[in-house]
C-alpha cells in the first residue's frame, strides 16, 4: 500500500474514532471541563496525531490507547457522581472571592487573581462596585459568579408582590414566506385567519420574514427591508388604541393593588372594571 494512501486510511480511522469517543465523553464547553478532563483531551489528540503521521510502528496501538484513556475517563466520571470526595479531587471545588462586600485576599492569593482580574470579571456582570457584592464565588469551570446585596439588586413583581399571569412561548406560524401549519394548529387559528389578519394589516404573505403568534393571541409580524434587517409591520390606528386601552386598564388594576386606602384602591379596581368592560364591547370594531 501507497504510503500517502496509508496515512488517508489512519487519519480517517482517527476522525471516526474521535468523533465515537467524544459522543461518549459527554457534551461540554471547553470552560466546563475539568482538569481531568482537559487532560484526556490533549492526549486523545496527540494520539490521534500519531496515529495519522507516525508510520514507523504498529499504528494500531494507538487505538488501543485511546480506548485506555476513554475507559479510564468515562470511569472516573461515573466514580464522581457516587463521591463527592473523588468529585473534589477531580473536579475541584468553588473559591468564595468576596464575602458580605470584602475581598478575599487569601482565596485570591490561591487562585492566583490579580485584583485587575477580578474588577474585570465584576464589570462583565455589570457590577462596578465591589461593596454591592453580598457573595462571589469563582467556579470550577472559572468563571466568577456573584450574588448582589439585597439593596442592590433588580426590582421585580415578586418582591412587589404583584402576581404575574402565566407567560406562554410564542409560536412561529410563518416564516420565509410559508406558513408553518403544525404551530399555527397549536394556537387554535387556522390558515384563514392567518391570511385575514395578514390582510388587515396590509401584508403579504410572501413578503413576510417571521410571523408569531403571543399567548394573547396577538399576531406579530415582521418583513424583510431590502437592507436585511427586520422591520415591524405597522400596526393600524384602531389597533393602537385598543394596545392603548388595555395598558390602561392592566396599570389601573396594578395601582389598585398598592393604593394607600380601601377607597382608593376601591376607586383604581371599579376604573379598570369599567375599563375592561369597555374594551370587551369595543374590541371587535378596535380590531
């Protein structure tokens, strides 16, 4: 056999043993893996070369190698999740950074951090006072992540109390032009109103890019602008007002929950009672 026809056949053979060996090994970044783990990589990869290029001895041993280091690998995974120990060891185990604002200066000492480092690691999380830290940690894998103090972090409906309705993940009815007739099922519309609403807002159906449906049954679509980028259909003047209306009658009834007395909150809750009745008389000739 040709000499550059045996180096085809064993870098062949090598992608396909790799490409097995690694659907084995698990799906990981390369930030995720562990030291163990970086290890067996750069090795299997220096066999693998090996195999490829080196014809001066038996070649196939190094096959038998690699499958070694995938045995060896693959069973010292399984061993990790039966002990925490050997998890320890071959995985490695969090560094807090800071503590209640304070940094750390032995933990950054051991994991060799200069303060550098780490102010840029705070401010890729947008964190550029290191006194709003309650708790930093820097993972195996890492990466630094952070608890702000209680004061600093972002306002949301639960500590607001406010109880949100259930959000739903919008379904993707059209796009490139076509429709998608297994999602636009899945929301209960057909391909009659698809195109009555496409119709409304003046819209043809091959010019649309993406076409989605929301859990309020609101249809949102985009088309394409000869530049590339997307652009929002307009919606209609009787459309605004409806959007307008029920933003209205969705803050009355937040206000209502927050009011300073039983009568104002009383009066906010009749308002968008009222409201919402409105807009249910009014919503066919909004639409």
């Amino acid at each position: 056999m040709s000499l550059w026809l045996e180096i085809i056949l064993r870098t062949l053979s090598s992608v396909v043993v790799l490409f097995l060996v690694t659907k084995l090994l698990g799906k990981r970044q390369i930030s995720q893996l562990s030291l163990f783990e970086y290890i067996t990589g750069i090795t299997i990869g220096n066999i693998a070369g090996y195999i490829s290029l080196d014809t001066d001895t038996e070649w196939y041993l190094g096959f038998v190698a690699i499958g070694t280091w995938t045995i060896v690998s693959v069973g010292i995974e399984f061993w990790t999740l039966k002990s925490r120990w050997v998890r320890g060891i071959a995985d490695g185990q969090g560094t807090v950074l800071i503590k209640n604002g304070s940094i750390l200066e032995t933990n950054l000492f051991k994991e060799r951090i200069t303060l550098d480092e780490l102010l840029e690691q705070l401010r890729k999380k947008s964190v550029f006072k290191v006194a709003e830290v309650e708790f930093a940690v820097m993972e195996k894998s890492g990466e630094i992540n952070l608890l702000l103090k209680k004061e600093n972090q972002p306002l949301t409906p639960a500590m607001l109390g406010w109880k949100m309705s259930k959000e739903t993940e919008p379904q993707t009815v059209m796009m490139d032009g076509e429709v998608l007739q297994e999602p636009l099922r899945s929301t209960g519309k057909d391909e009659q109103w698809l195109r009555h609403e496409l119709a409304k807002l003046k819209v043809k159906p091959d010019s649309v890019f993406l076409a989605q449906i929301d859990d309020q049954g609101q249809l949102d679509v985009q088309t394409g602008s000869q530049d590339g980028s997307l652009a929002p259909a307009k919606q209609t003047a009787r459309q605004q007002l409806l959007q307008t209306l029920q933003q209205c009658e969705s803050d009355f009834e937040q206000f209502g929950r927050f009011a300073r007395s039983e009568e104002e909150r009383e009066a906010l809750l009749s308002c968008s009672r009222q409201l919402k009745q409105v807009i249910r008389q009014a919503q066919p000739e909004l639409k």
